[in-house]
C-alpha cells in the first residue's frame, strides 16, 4: 500500500469565526487506484497527485468544510463516489445545500482500493459524524496505518467548543475506539504531523 500526502490551505468557517489552516489530504492505494481522503480547498493539487490513476471513493472524515469543500470539484475531475458520514450531513449542507453525497459512511465498513480495505471507525465528538480509517498491516514495518481526521491529532483529541462537538464525546472515542488498536499505529491526522496510538495514549492517559 501507498499513502501520500497533498497539502492544501485554505479558510475554515465555523460559528461565524474564519480561520486560515492547511489541510492533510491523504491518498491511499497503488499505482492504479487510489481512495482520497478529505477533499480540503483546492481540487487541482489532488488531482495532480492522483496522476491519472482511478478513484475509487473520495471519503471525507467529516463534514467541516475545511475537509469537503473541494470535494465536488475534484469529482468532477475524477468521477468517484463521495462518502460521509450521514450524523454530518448538516455541516455537508452548509457548503452544499442543494446536493447530496453519494454514499453513506457506516462503522464498520470498508472501502478497498489497490488491494488495501480501509476500515471506518465512526468516532463522534469533533463532529457528530466523524469518521478514522484503519488499515490492518499497511505500514512500512508492516503495522497498523490509522487515518484520524480531525478526531485525534499529534498532541491529543482534536477541537471540541464549537457547535456539533464535545469533549467528553470525543475523549470516549479515543479512548474505547482508537486506544484499542495497536500502539504502534501510525496516525495521519487532517492538519499537522503524524503520530502514533502508543504516544498520544501515553500523553492522554490511557
């Protein structure tokens, strides 16, 4: 498996505030296909980074709209389902009032592309319809691969405050859902660098 990473900036909006943030956007497969992880701001750096090769889903981890608000762009460009979890689907009508995604994200599921299968782990608290992606085995030493989103960051939990999140919540997600994976999982978070299970369960206490 191959994971990459596109950075793109951008403003996220929320409760009337604006703040300027870059975006991880992870892509997730081989050289022939690929699942797109958030679709953050500008579609022309992902699809440059796709490179021709087939998409299978664009799977947005949840529904601000600094994760989705490229995300009907890049489908015109690349022709793949859009995924999101339907406890977010009114952050998705902020940016879209007037389309739909095209799949539901369900815990549990998966999404396959080059011979990866991608687990959804439904983790609310940052957003009620936040959503990881685990890998089982996809790393380079051949441990786990976690894709986090905006739910656990380098550094702990990610921002709860705001509407549609709450830090209880969210700290019961880390800690029933993601601290059960291995510790040496990698994590890719939406915004920042990666981490691993064992050093944020270290920080936050298991």
């Amino acid at each position: 498996m191959s994971v990459e990473l596109v950075n793109t900036t951008g403003i996220f909006a929320l409760d009337g505030g604006e703040w300027e943030v870059t975006n991880n956007i992870w892509l997730v497969g081989n050289d022939r296909e690929v699942i797109v992880i958030d679709a953050a701001h500008h579609a022309a750096p992902i699809v440059e980074a796709i490179n021709g090769r087939r998409v299978k889903a664009i799977a947005l981890t949840h529904g601000h709209n600094d994760h989705i608000n490229a995300a009907l762009a890049l489908q015109e460009e690349v022709d793949a389902p859009i995924h999101l979890h339907p406890a977010d689907l009114m952050l998705w009508h902020v940016v879209y009032p007037d389309v739909e995604p095209d799949r539901s994200l369900v815990d549990g599921g998966l999404l396959t592309a080059g011979g990866s299968a991608l687990r959804v782990m439904h983790t609310p608290g940052h957003a009620p319809g936040c959503c990881c992606f685990h890998v089982v085995g996809a790393g380079a030493d051949g441990g786990d691969v976690l894709f986090s989103g905006d739910t656990l960051f380098c550094g702990g939990p990610g921002a709860t405050g705001r509407s549609y999140s709450d830090y209880d919540t969210i700290v019961e997600s880390i800690r029933r859902r993601l601290f059960a994976l291995p510790a040496s999982t990698i994590v890719h978070t939406g915004h920042g660098e990666s981490t691993t299970i064992g050093a944020e369960a270290e920080a936050l206490g298991r």
